[in-house]
C-alpha cells in the first residue's frame, strides 16, 4: 500500500507525538504509511482542505472528524 499523498505537510507525521514515540510510530505504520483512507485528518483535508485540519486532530479521532464533516 502506497504512502499518504499528504506526508510532507501533515504536523502528525513530522513531529507530534515526540513524547510518546512507539504510540506514534503505530499510529503513522496504521495510518500514515497503511490505511490512511480511513485517517480523521486525511479525511477532513480531502472534504474541508488542508488548512480546515486542526492542529490537534489524531489520525484515529474519527468521532471529532465526522462532526467536523457534518457540520461544513
């Protein structure tokens, strides 16, 4: 499976989660580098755009996207 188009700009991957490293590093093999259809953030930049993903929304925070989504 190919890597997210969105690697290069998404805060997630480079660099959050610093203080937890192997928490991060299972989340971005799972959806950054796996099944990142199915990643909140990748989610809302596809609908919303890039710019519309908050900060602080974690790949697996699929409850916050769909409100995100639903209310656009």
């Amino acid at each position: 499976m190919a890597d997210c188009s969105k690697l290069p700009t998404c805060i997630f991957f480079n660099d959050q989660m610093d203080e937890m490293p192997t928490v991060a590093y299972l989340m971005k093999k799972q959806y950054c580098q796996g099944d990142f259809e199915v990643c909140a953030r990748y989610r809302v930049a596809q609908k919303l755009g890039g710019p519309n993903v908050p900060r602080d929304l974690y790949p697996n925070d699929t409850a916050r996207a769909e409100k995100l989504l639903s209310a656009a």
